[in-house]
C-alpha cells in the first residue's frame, strides 16, 4: 500500500473490521491497540521518507493534478500524522485499562479509529475541498463520542460544541467556494502557484479572513473559544484526552498550512491582526484557567492559552518563529495529552474532578505525583523539558522582530501557567486529603493498564526536551518547506513553478 | 442571474444567522440549516453561470465545446449537501435527546457546563 494513503485507509479498514465484530470486546480492543501501533510505525516509515526525499505526492485514482483529488505529504503533515499516531496509541491502550464498556459496545473503538483517520486525512490532503471532507469526518466522529453515553452534561456540552463547529463548517464551505470562484482551482499546491498572480487582492484578503474566522472556530482561538471549556470536561478521560491532544491542533496546521504557503501573512492585512488574536488567546485562556476550580476545566482553558503560543509564532512569520510554532505543536500535543490522561486516573479513583474534594495523591500514588509533574512542568516551561525550549524558540524569535507587547505577554502567560499548574500540584497531590479512604477500589492491574500510555508520553515528552537540537532542526526545515513550497508543488503539480 | 443569486444567498445568510440567534433550539437549527444552503448557492453561485451546454463531449468530437458548465462546483455541491444532511440529522437527535435530559428547549437554559 502507498505510504501516503496507508495512515488514512488503515484505520478505516479497522473501524470496518472493529463495526463488524461489535459484540466482542477483545477483538474490538485488540484491532484497536494494533491498529494504533500499526499507524505509528508507518507514521515513522512516511517521517523518514519525507525527510531523506522530500515532499511526496499521490494522485488519488490517477487523475493528474490539479484536476484529482492530490495526497501530499511535506514535513510538517508528516510530523503531524506521527504525532496523531503516538497519541492514537497512548489513547487506545489507556481506553482498554478505563473499561467503558457500555460505550465500548456503541461503537467506541471504531469511532476513535474513525477520528484518526480524519485526523490524518487533513493532514495529508493536498486539496482544500479535501480539506473540508477530512475535517467532517473527524467532527463527526468526534460529536458522537462526545455525546456517547448520553449523561446530561455530554448532551448540554455537546450540543454547543456540534452548533458552533457545525457554523465554522459552513464558513469554511463558503471561503471554498469563493476561493474557487476567484483563482479557478482547489488544489494547494496549485492555489501557492496562482494565488500570488492573481488581481483581486481585496477579495482574497476577504477569503483569507473567512478561512480564518473558520479555522479559528476549530482552533479555539480568541474570541471563538467558547465552545471548547464548555464541553471538554463532560466526556469519558480518554476521549477528553483525545480531543485536547488532537482536535484544535488540526485547526492550528490549517491555519498555519493556509497562511504559509496560500495567503502568505508577510506585510499583509492579516498579520497585525493575527498578532493581536495571539496575544488575547494567551491572555484569556489562561487567566479563564485562573478562575476554575475543576481539574479537567483548568486544563481545557490551558488549551486555549496554548494556542496562542502556536499564533504567536505564525503571526510573527519569520522562519525561527514558524519553527518554534511546530516545535510547540510538537510539544503540546503529547503533554496535553498526558495532562488529561493523569486527571483521568485522578477522576476513575476518586469520581470527582473538584479540586477541593481531592487531596493526599503525593502520599498515596507519589508515580503517579510525579508522572504528573513532569508534562505539568513542560507545560509551564520548565527547563530541561520540551515546553522550554518551545517557547524559548517562540520568546527569541519574538525578540527579534521587536514584538515586545507580545514577547512580554507570552512570559506573563507562562507565569500564570506556572500557576495554574502548582495550584493543581498542591490541591490534588500535595494538601492533606480531605475526605480519606474515599478512593474507589480499583485491580492493580487495571491501574498499571491506565499508567502505562502516561508513562510512555512523560518518556516522549522527556526525549523531545532532551532531543531539542535535533527536533528543532526537524522543525526549522518543516518551517523551511512551508516558506518556500517550491518542493511541494514540484512534487504534486511535476513542474518546477 | 448573479444579481438575483446574490440577493437569494444574503436572504439566506441573513435569515440562517437571525434564527440561530434564537433561543429556541429547533429554530438554531433551522437557522443552521439555511446556513448551509446558503454556502452551497454560494459555491453554485461562485462557480459561475453556463447556459444550456453540458460538459459532454459530443460523439464526433474529442474535446468538450470550448464553453461548458463547470462540473466541478457541482460536484463539490453535492459532497456537501450529504455531509450537511448527515450532521443535521445527528444534531437533530442531539438536539431532541438534549431536550428529553435537560427538559427545556431554550438554549439559555443549558449552563450547567458553562463557566
């Protein structure tokens, strides 16, 4: 199978294949871990392919670009598809030790290998109407594991987060069609070779802007937001963790994707404006995250806060500042990931998530402490960890473009986070319990299940701190590819632009 | 034509954002339901308009007459107008479950998740 199409036929295959075995867990568990091990290792493989070749290209049933649908893969798609792989996995092996077995049988391992492929489709799609395919399939995934299981904060949660996505698919339908009304074309890399000819400036600035309004619905930025803590809390800990390592990333590659190489952000309308929408998106997720007292609600807002960072380095659009915005993708992916899965062991043990019921971890559960400790001081920033020098990369870059107002909000916001993440280390881990022995009874190994994939994504997140060098360079020529796409359109169109 | 177009879609757009400003939930559906014809005219509409010629390519020729009607905004209308059906009808059920849980159809009532 082609490389390009193998992470987003596999999961299909296996959802199929998992739909038609329903009744059994087992199996359904079993295609599930192997399928999501099976996508890491060809994630990898396609890694190291893009990287000593470059950009790589399919046309999908043969029809030559720009006219057939186009997969196409540069470094940053690539980098993206192993992180939603690894992710993938640590969700898939955490699912089988939570034990959701009513939903399991609604259903709930298809659905999750339903999101990957979605998830991986848009990142491999070389066609803006593609685009727009790939990111229903995963939203519609998506709405039904987030309403799974029908609790009434799912349903009440879910129904703003299917209204107000359902309203971003209709803005990013309309920005299609108006692109395709003024260039003549949907293929990406074809539009990075007409855009730039084309008159009507105004009316692809209008278009821009309407991607971007779209995007920043999907992307949780600021002040579209609203959606994403009103409704990531209510779901099962795996699925929350899924969501929040994966869901808004897809709407941050596409505005980085679109921004790059369709509507270039240099001394453009948009750039000041992004650079404010940025700053904001910080600011008020992290001072909303200020004011919860719910572990998973604390974590959603930090979502929102975390965005910015990845804004910060797009709107300022240097190349430093473009591949310290991947290497912050790199970075959250995995320890927003991990940060749900810990407040998801917390959650299974105790059956709360109030910060004020919690307590005593430290004494009880010290791995699980410092399993925490480690994604929630990466998130911070914390040298030697990779959150760090992600934002050392972001704040250096910042500099140099003399964006003080925006290097100076970046630091405080990482103050706060620094905050948010000692006064969920000192409720839940450090102060006395305040209700003992209220801990659920839970087999040591069903509990080793859960720990597992948190340990493997602490090690991931320890590897890229002490991997900086070499994981920056990969992100340097990520930002390299997208600057100057002159590889990728050679790659999708055969002709050199 | 594209006069009469522009007017129809903005009526739409303006109708779909109106309704899903209401507080009652079938009505934000509604409303998003005319949102989304309103994007699909958009798509037709940007397209552009070809009269009365297909594109067919006739048996004794070897390309299509030099102007034909654009398929492929067709095409792209059609894939969404399945997508779009498919995700009204889950949020129709969404909409009607939310209902029968939280025993209100006014969005205003649902805050328990807000912050």
């Amino acid at each position: 199978m082609n490389l390009l199409a193998a992470p987003i036929v596999i999961p299909l295959l296996l959802a199929t294949l998992a739909l038609l075995g329903m009744r059994s867990h087992r199996w359904q568990q079993a295609l599930a871990v192997g399928g999501a091990a099976l996508l890491v290792l060809v994630s990898f493989r396609l890694l190291f392919r893009v990287r000593e070749e470059g950009a790589l290209a399919l046309q999908v049933g043969n029809w030559p670009a720009p006219f057939g649908i186009t997969l196409a893969a540069d470094l940053l798609g690539a980098i993206m598809v192993v992180l939603s792989s690894v992710t993938g996995l640590a969700i898939a092996l955490y699912s089988v030790g939570a034990r959701e077995t009513a939903r399991e049988r609604f259903g709930y391992y298809p659905l999750v290998l339903l999101l990957l492929m979605g998830v991986n489709g848009a990142f491999l799609t070389g066609d803006v109407f593609n685009l727009y395919v790939c990111f229903e399939v995963m939203l519609m995934a998506s709405f039904v594991l987030l309403a799974l299981g029908g609790e009434k904060p799912q349903i009440e949660g879910g129904v703003k987060y299917v209204a107000l996505n359902f309203f971003s698919s209709a803005l990013f339908l309309a920005a299609a069609g108006l692109l395709y009304g003024a260039v003549g074309t949907l293929n990406m890399a074809d539009l990075a070779v007409k855009i730039p000819a084309a008159e009507d400036g105004g009316l692809l600035t209008a278009i821009g802007l309407l991607f971007l309004a779209a995007f920043g619905i999907k992307a949780a930025i600021f002040p579209l937001f609203f959606w994403l803590p009103a409704s990531y809390h209510t779901p099962p800990p795996a699925v929350s963790a899924l969501f929040a390592g994966l869901l808004t990333k897809v709407g941050v590659y596409a505005l980085i994707r679109f921004f790059t190489m369709l509507f270039p952000l240099e001394a453009s309308f948009t750039q000041p404006l992004m650079m404010w929408l940025a700053a904001l998106t910080m600011i008020t997720g992290v001072l909303g995250a200020a004011a919860q007292h719910e572990f998973r609600r604390v974590l959603s807002f930090h979502i929102v806060s975390q965005i910015g960072y990845m804004i910060m380095g797009l709107a300022l659009f240097t190349p430093l500042a473009l591949a310290g915005s991947i290497f912050y993708i790199m970075h959250h992916i995995i320890v927003k990931t991990n940060l749900f899965l810990v407040s998801g062991v917390v959650h299974y043990l105790r059956g709360t998530g109030e910060l004020k019921e919690l307590g005593g971890f430290y004494r009880a559960r010290p791995w699980l402490a410092i399993l925490f400790l480690v994604p929630a001081m990466s998130l911070a920033g914390l040298p030697p960890l990779s959150g760090f020098f992600a934002k050392l990369a972001l704040v250096v870059a910042g500099l140099r473009e003399a964006a003080w107002a925006l290097v100076a909000s970046a630091l405080a916001v990482s103050l706060l986070t620094l905050y948010s993440m000692t006064k969920i280390w000192g409720e839940v881990f450090w102060k006395a319990d305040p209700t003992p022995n209220a801990e659920a009874a839970m087999e040591p190994a069903r509990y080793r299940m859960l720990v597992w994939p948190i340990v493997l994504l602490a090690a991931v997140t320890v590897a890229i701190g002490f991997s900086a060098g070499p994981m920056f360079a990969l992100a340097v020529d990520a930002a390299g590819q997208l600057a100057n796409p002159s590889a990728y359109i050679r790659a999708v169109l055969g002709t050199a632009p | 034509m594209e006069l009469l177009m522009a007017i129809v879609i903005g009526f739409l757009y303006a109708a779909g954002v109106f309704l899903m400003q209401r507080r009652n939930m079938v009505k934000f559906l509604v409303g998003l339901a005319l949102l989304s014809h309103g994007a699909n005219l958009l798509i037709f509409t940007a397209g552009g308009f070809t009269r009365g010629s297909p594109p067919i390519i006739p048996e004794d020729a070897d390309v299509a007459p030099i102007l034909h009607a654009d398929p492929l905004p067709q095409a792209l209308i059609l894939t969404a107008i399945v997508i779009s059906f498919a995700v009204l009808a889950f949020a129709l059920i969404l909409f009607l479950r939310a209902y029968q849980t939280t025993g209100t159809d006014d969005l205003h009532d649902l805050r328990s998740t807000d912050t």
